[in-house]
C-alpha cells in the first residue's frame, strides 16, 4: 500500500502531499495483520484535507463488490467493474435543472468529486470473488472512510475524508483505523461483533405518508387508527400536520382543530407508541422560522444560505452553531414530549453536513449533530432518515437504509437519471437486501413501508407481494400506510404470514447472480429459499 497526505499550513496557500514523516507532520502507523492504524503528529499549525492508501487491493472481472452509500437514501448495492462506470453524478445534471430542483444538494457531490473511472463507497466494503477482502472503518467518528475502485486500473484505493479537521503543533489525528481481511465471512463476524448495538425490539406500525402524504386531518388519523388491529404497536403522524416544515409547534388548525394531544392519547389507549415526524435541521422558505429568522440559515462561505433541496417550497439549513437555533429545537421537541409522543422519525439529516464546518470533518458534524437529537429526546425511540449511517450508532435506535418507496416500480422514467438519492422502489429493495448487514448491530433496519392495497399506486400484485416478503425478512421496522380493514382475505392472510415472518426469520443469507438475488433463510425450523428478479421486481 502508498501512503499519501495532503494538509495546508496555515497562512500558506500551498498544499503538500508527503508519503512520509517531514518538517510539517510525524506519521505513525500499525498494521497486526488485520487491524491498520495509522495517526499523525502535526509539527506545525495545519489543516488538513484528505490521507489516501492506494493498491490496497485488487479487483476481477468476475467479482462483486459492494458499495455503501454516503447516506440512508443513497443506492447501494453489489456491483461489478462494468457495473461500477454507470455511477450517477448529480453534477452532470443541466445547470438549469440543478438551480431550480437542487439535485446536487441531497447526496455527497457537494464535497466528493465524482471521476469517470472510479465508484465509491463509504465507510464498510467487500469483495466476493476470486480473493475475498472485507474493510470497516473504526475510525468513524472522525472521518468518513471512503472506498474508491479505479474501474480501468481496477485497484482499491481507501480515502479518509479528513477535510475541515484543523491541528495544531503539537496535537495528534488519528487518520486510518481500518479492518482488512481476506475472509469476507470472518469479516462480517468481526464487523458484528464491533458494531453491537444489542438487539432492538421488532417494530410492527402505521404512518400516513404513503397513502395521503401531506394531505392528513384529525379525521383521517383517527380512522387509520381504528382500523388497525392489537398486532401494531406503532402509530406513526408524518408530514402534513405543521402549517410549514421548520413551524413545528404550529400545528394546522384547519386540518387538527383539536391539536395533537387527544390523538395521542388515543394512540396511548390503544397500547400503541406515538409517532411524529419532523425534519430538525430545515426549513422551507414558507415557514415562519425562515422568513422571521434570516440569520438562523446557515450560510456558505460565500454568505449564501445553503440549500438542502427542493421540497416543498425549497428548504434550508439550521445554523447549529447558533444558540438561538438550539434553542428553538429545544422548545420543539419538548413540546412534543410534553404531549406524550414516544418514538420520533427524524429526517432530511443530511442538512446538518452539506457545508463545512471549521475544526470538524463531515463525519465529526454528523455524530456531533446526531448526539445532540439523542440529547434532547432522552430514551425516547429515534428512526434516523436522510443520515449518514455510521454517524447514527449508538445514537439511534433504527434507521432506514433506503430512498422512499415509490408507488410505482422505478419512479417516473425521467427521474431515473437524476440524483443518487431518488424516491425508487426498485433502489429502496435493493439496499434493504444489501445493507441487511447493519441490521442488529449499527442499528435496527427500517426498508420502509409494504403496500398491499389495489388503489392509489402503480405496483403489480407481484411487485407488492415481493415488498412484503423481502421487507419480512430482512427488517427490524413492518410498516404500513394501508388501510387494512379494507383488506380482502388474501391480503389479511398474506399480512399474517409476513408478520409471523418479520417476527420469526431467522440466519438470513442472499448471493447475487445477474439481476437474481436468492434469498436465503429459515422459518418454523425449515430451510426456506426464493429468487428475487431486480429488474422486475418480483419473486420467482
């Protein structure tokens, strides 16, 4: 392996890479034959921007790899050199389009450039293949570890993300903490047992988003919960009962006359957990916090506000360096703990990374932000959305580890070459199979909702039935926004199936041959295999 750094001395403009110790920095390292560490010293004040090891190894033609990506919505999946050349780069999106609908805001091309001949992925990869080879990062909480394969050199490069990180003379950064092994199966067993966040309780819940989105009232949100049966143990509020996402308190009247409190307490009378959703971190320029509060955006370092996307009427980020903001989210979050919610669904938590803060790595904002949530919601139950993954240990109890389901198959055709973080039905099983790995030890895994119902979505009756199934087995979260009283006897039985499976599946496995993943598990004591088509989107 080559080693190289690149830093900057401050009041210099010039940036120096070095492969070993100098004048500016000292360079340590450790490598027991399965754990590489390696730190530095600085000499000097600097700042510095990335450490690389290039030809940590070498890929086939025939192997699969895996890439993980940035964060819970981004495609992640096992791929193959000639698969690799077709990563997506928001930046290559017409200017036009990217001003108007900020594609380029929800994913890492902000901050990582995108190369032709090489794809990436973020902090845990593998190899199946000729020669197996298993990488994780320990290192986490202060660099995103980023996994580059040259696809025309064919060689793995490993990336720490390290930009932002400022030290003085004298001071110490860890830059690498890597595992490497040649058994991918030991690999996962070592990576189980450093990530073990203890086995998180099988959520089974309805949310309201994926059959009436935004378009909820108290009426509604009570016939939903009458219609679910004592199987649920979550009641789940998303997004449509605040006036504007960032106006938290400000519950619309017109749509819960009442307020929330009386439903929560129903919720509660059900022997059912309160959900709320709510997205901490913006807030769209309709909002009263945005037109009130210009100085809580962040701004870049050009003084602009930084925009996280084009949702709803355009959305901004928090400044959380400001007391004044936390302070709101404070009042926020007590106010919805004072009502009594119990579980929170926290999403679009990529704003808090999009602009760089000084003295701290991306990675170090993220976990620096994630513990501020955990902070103020106690042992509350948090589902983190729209994060970075590794960040969210130890500080959320789930995650979904995929985009939103669609409701159809792959989204509207010309959104199927936009931004690597689109709503897709089709990504959002992928990942659920691929990242099944983090289920149970970083977290409890969230694949988002099944749907089974005929009305108000595109998916075949194939297509739901494989969403139920995959999402049974390779779940901690069994969500729906159906109506399931509305349900037929097929349906109710197919239901009942799954959740016994969500419950009881047990020694998950998958191989990926083509564009057929074959499932692996086993249920009531028997060995269960099926064959789930990717391009289709059904079982066979």
């Amino acid at each position: 392996m080559d080693f190289r750094l690149q830093y900057r001395i401050r009041n210099s403009n010039t940036n120096l890479i070095t492969s070993a110790s100098n004048s500016d920095v000292e360079i340590h390292s450790e490598n027991d034959g399965k754990w590489y560490n390696m730190s530095i010293t600085a000499k000097k004040d600097m700042e510095l921007n990335f450490a690389v090891l290039d030809h940590v190894f070498t890929v086939t033609d025939r192997d699969l790899f895996f890439m993980n990506g940035y964060q819970s919505w981004t495609d992640s999946k096992e791929m193959n050199i000639g698969e690799g050349a077709s990563e997506k780069d928001s930046n290559k999106i017409p200017r036009l389009m990217r001003n108007i609908y900020a594609f380029d805001r929800y994913g890492d091309s902000v901050f990582y450039d995108y190369r032709k001949e090489v794809v990436h992925g973020y902090d845990v990869f593998y190899v199946k293949g000729v020669k197996g080879f298993f990488s994780f990062n320990r290192n986490f909480r202060n660099a995103f570890a980023i996994y580059e394969v040259n696809t025309e050199k064919k060689t793995l490069s490993i990336r720490s993300d390290i930009k932002g990180m400022v030290l003085k003379g004298g001071e110490s950064a860890t830059v690498f903490d890597l595992y490497m092994d040649s058994d991918v199966d030991e690999g996962i067993k070592a990576f189980r047992e450093y990530f073990n966040c203890g086995q998180k309780d099988k959520i089974i819940g309805y949310t309201s988003w994926y059959n009436h989105y935004q378009n909820i009232n108290e009426k509604l949100i009570l016939n939903a919960l009458d219609n679910l049966d004592d199987r649920f143990d979550l009641f789940q509020i998303d997004d449509g009962y605040e006036t504007f996402v960032g106006d938290w308190m400000d519950i619309d009247s017109a749509k819960f006359p009442n307020g929330l409190n009386e439903i929560v307490s129903r919720i509660h009378k059900n022997k059912m957990k309160a959900g709320i959703w709510l997205a901490p971190f913006v807030a769209e320029t309709k909002s009263a916090l945005f037109k009130n509060h210009p100085d809580w955006i962040r701004k870049d370092k050009n003084g602009k506000p930084v925009r996280c996307g084009s949702n709803w009427s355009g959305f901004y980020a928090l400044d959380l360096r400001k007391e004044e903001v936390c302070s709101y989210l404070k009042q926020c979050f007590d106010f919805f703990l004072n009502l009594g919610f119990d579980f929170f669904k926290l999403d679009f938590l990529y704003a808090s990374m999009i602009e760089e803060t000084e003295g701290l790595t991306r990675a170090q904002m993220a976990l620096k932000s994630y513990q501020y949530l955990r902070d103020l919601v106690g042992d509350k139950i948090i589902l983190g959305c729209g994060a970075a993954i590794f960040p969210a240990y130890e500080k959320f109890d789930y995650m979904r580890i995929g985009p939103d389901i669609s409701l159809e198959f792959d989204d509207i055709w010309y959104m199927q070459n936009m931004h690597r973080e689109r709503i897709s039905t089709k990504i959002t099983l992928q990942n659920t199979i691929y990242r099944s790995l983090f289920d149970g030890c970083l977290f409890g895994n969230d694949p988002d909702v099944v749907l089974l119902r005929d009305n108000n979505l595109k998916l075949s009756k194939k297509q739901r039935e494989a969403i139920i199934v995959i999402n049974s087995i390779f779940g901690s979260v069994f969500m729906t926004s159906d109506d399931i009283g509305a349900y037929d006897s097929e349906k109710k039985a197919l239901l009942s199936l799954c959740l016994d499976i969500f419950k009881n599946a047990k020694h998950r496995h998958f191989d990926r041959h083509g564009n057929i993943i074959s499932i692996c598990f086993t249920y009531n004591g028997k060995f269960r295999n099926i064959l789930y088509d990717t391009q289709k989107g059904i079982l066979s």
